[in-house]
C-alpha cells in the first residue's frame, strides 16, 4: 500500500516532484541495465498526439463532474493536493491520465479513487495538456516491470508483487506522486511512486485508504516472488535513476 509508508517517507514530498529528463547509464544488479535518454519536448495545450495525454490542473479548485451535462460537480479537488496532513507543506499538483478528449471542451480523465478505473470529466479550461511519451507495464505472471520512452525501453527488471491473499490488482493506472524516503533502507527502498490504483482486498492499510505503490526494497532476494499486500517492489538502483526520468501522470498497466 501507498498510504503505510508514510513513516519512513514523511516530509519529502516536495523532494519528489523531479523534472523530466537526465542522462546516463546504471546496472540493474540483476542482470539487466537501465539506460536513461532525454525525453523528447512536449507542448502543452495540444490536442493530438501518438502519446497518451496527462491533464495538470491549472485552477486551485477542481471541479469534476460525473457527465458534462450535469449541473453540479461531484466531487471538488484542491490543487495541489496534502500527501499527508501532517506535513501539509509538502504538496502534489493533481495530475490526471486523460481518456477521452471533447470537441465540446470536456475532457474525462482517470481518477485516484476507488472503484479502480473510475473517471470523470473537468474542463478543459481548468487543465494544461501534456502528451507523455513513458510508460510502464507490470506483469505479474512474469513478475517484470518495463518501463519505456516511446520505443525505447529504458528499463526491464525483476519485481515483487502481492501475494495470494493481497494480490496486486490488474489495470490501468498511472503515476500520481513520487517519494523520496529519509531512510531509504527501509523496506520501500530509496524512492516509492504512488499509483491511482487500490488494493482490492484492504479498503485500509495503516491508516491509509489501501492505496498501491511501485517501490524500492531492502532485500533483493524477495525480486520475482509473491511477497507484498499489493505493491509492486523493484530494484533501487533502477527506481532511482527512472524517478528522475518518468513524469508525474505517466501510464501504469498492470496486467496479469
């Protein structure tokens, strides 16, 4: 769960807002390598693109709607949003993954909120638009995690997943908040990202809303088995170096 690792990741959500783009190579120590290329520029306001598109909200106040026809909003988002209460000088800009795009100046979007996969519809007044050319898929038959940039795969390693009872839950999803940890030998290892997703057994976790994250670890032999309540763990020299890379918004597929 995202939520639990609150302790050992307080205070540093500011640290993990890192912009897109560095270079460089670094061994994977499990036999592959992570290759680093700067990311292409994107424009934002555009409306076409080969690349999925993340909305950032652009109004202190967003108003989401259930159907572009309805009257009042469902639910009202500030922005940014508190990663925890505690530290509420550390905050996230709310970023969407967008599904659907209107002519009509509506523009419906995955939301972080239970049922995994809901979405709902902001204006497109209310956000930027950003075509994001990364990516990452996670299978847990194969228990790999690829991340790439376009074509380019940027990174392909061994993962840990959920176990039989607190499996890791199949769909689309993207990436929310990235995390810095103060301690980063802890079992989240140095760098944690936050998906949309939820687990689909806990409805909480710690005090939290049973939330799934991608991250690091403090002990490698657990890579390739069924060990977790939901996350997905990898390798911290890889999360390391690709959470200076991926940006906020970037599409999470998990599949089986």
């Amino acid at each position: 769960m995202n939520r639990h690792i609150r302790p050992a990741f307080a205070a540093v959500v500011t640290l993990s807002l890192l912009a897109a783009g560095c270079g460089g190579r670094g061994d994977a120590s499990l036999g592959r390598t992570v290759e680093i290329t700067t990311p292409p520029p994107t424009a934002t306001g555009a409306t076409q693109s080969r690349f999925p598109f993340v909305a950032k909200a652009i109004v202190p106040q967003l108003a989401v709607y259930n159907a572009p026809e309805d009257s009042q909003a469902d639910r009202v988002l500030d922005n940014p949003w508190v990663l925890d209460p505690a530290y509420p000088d550390q905050t996230v800009p709310q970023v969407f993954l967008v599904k659907e795009q209107r002519a009509d100046g509506w523009v419906r979007v995955l939301l972080p909120i239970r049922p995994n996969g809901s979405t709902g519809w902001v204006r497109a007044t209310d956000v930027s638009l950003t075509p994001n050319p990364f990516r990452v898929t996670v299978e847990l038959g194969a228990h790999r995690i690829t991340v790439t940039n376009d074509q380019t795969v940027l990174y392909q390693g061994d993962i840990a997943i959920g176990t039989g009872d607190t499996p890791t839950p199949t769909g689309a999803y993207f990436v929310r908040v990235k995390i810095r940890a103060i301690d980063p030998t802890t079992v989240y290892g140095p760098y944690a990202w936050g998906l949309s997703s939820h687990s689909d057994v806990l409805e909480t976790f710690n005090g939290g809303d049973g939330e799934i994250g991608i991250h690091g670890n403090n002990d490698a032999s657990v890579l390739g088995r069924d060990v977790t309540h939901g996350c997905v763990r990898m390798d911290n020299d890889a999360i390391t170096t690709l959470t200076n890379t991926i940006t906020l918004g970037t599409p999470v597929d998990i599949v089986a």
